[in-house]
C-alpha cells in the first residue's frame, strides 16, 4: 500500500513546531464531525500516514507518547456503519500503523470503541494504537470476573448463529 500526503498535511518530524493551518478543502462528511474536518485538512492533525481511504495521526490527548488514531475518511459511527471495502481499507491501515508503533515500542493496544457505554467520544469510526511503555494499564480499573460456564453457553446460543 502506498501511503500518499495531501499538500498542506501537518506532519511532525524531529524539531517542528506546532501544527500548521491546513487548506480548506470541499466538505465532506457529516458537519460538526471533528474528524471529518481533519480528513477534509480543515483542521489540523500530525499526520503520520494517509491514503485514499484512510488517514493517521497522534492523539491530542494521548494515554501515552506516541498514542495513535487510525480513521476512515468515510463517516460513519460504528465499524458496522461501513462498507465491506471502507472496513478492509482501515484493516490494511492498521497493519502499516501498528508496524510503525512498534518502532516506539514492540507492546501496544489496538482498540476500537463503539457507542457512549464503550467509552467513544467522537462518533466517526477510529481505532487507537496505545503504546506501552511499562506504566500502569489505564485499562484495568478492577480484576475481572471469570466466565460462568452457564453465561458462556447462553452467550454462544445468543451470538453463534447469523
């Protein structure tokens, strides 16, 4: 996959300062989408990656240095929301993305929130790539419980057919 930069994309290289205004391009995706006006280079971004389908940049507010997100430029809330194509074309992202992280760092979270009660802030599809670099896991709030083999059952009824 060949990764492609729009003119006027902020990327971040060793000793740059603050991101650069992007130019404005044709609206695109929903109004008020935060990240549809990143895509559409109307705000700006430290893009480390961007092809016709996809971009990537850092986290404005990372859990820790190098905290990725990794968006489609077709809007859309959940994964499910998606074309087939548009979900493969993330998928084959990731790969390119999670291979760059792991030049920060060989642990990762690869993580994909959908809906309020999952923890999603902005309503267009992304996936965080989360660095690890030996600090606490924000993740682990309190130790799980482990399966019920009853719970287990009704859950492999309730999803194991289409």
């Amino acid at each position: 996959m060949r990764s492609t930069r729009r003119p006027g994309s902020t990327i971040l290289y060793a000793g740059a300062g603050s991101p650069r205004p992007m130019p404005r391009g044709p609206a695109e995706g929903k109004a008020g989408c935060v990240f549809c006006e990143i895509v559409a280079h109307r705000l700006p971004a430290y893009i480390i990656f961007e092809d016709d389908a996809t971009i990537a940049f850092l986290d404005n507010f990372p859990f820790t240095r190098g905290h990725l997100l990794v968006v489609s430029k077709k809007h859309g809330a959940r994964l499910t929301d998606l074309a087939w194509e548009d979900q493969m074309a993330l998928i084959r992202t990731l790969d390119e993305v999670c291979r760059r992280a792991e030049r920060l760092s060989p642990d990762y979270n690869l993580s994909l929130n959908a809906g309020a009660n999952a923890g999603q802030v902005v309503f267009h599809v992304h996936f965080h790539i989360i660095p690890r670099y030996g600090e606490e896991n924000p993740f682990l709030v309190s130790p799980r419980p482990s399966l019920v083999d009853k719970d287990a059952r009704a859950l492999v009824a309730e999803l194991s057919s289409p």
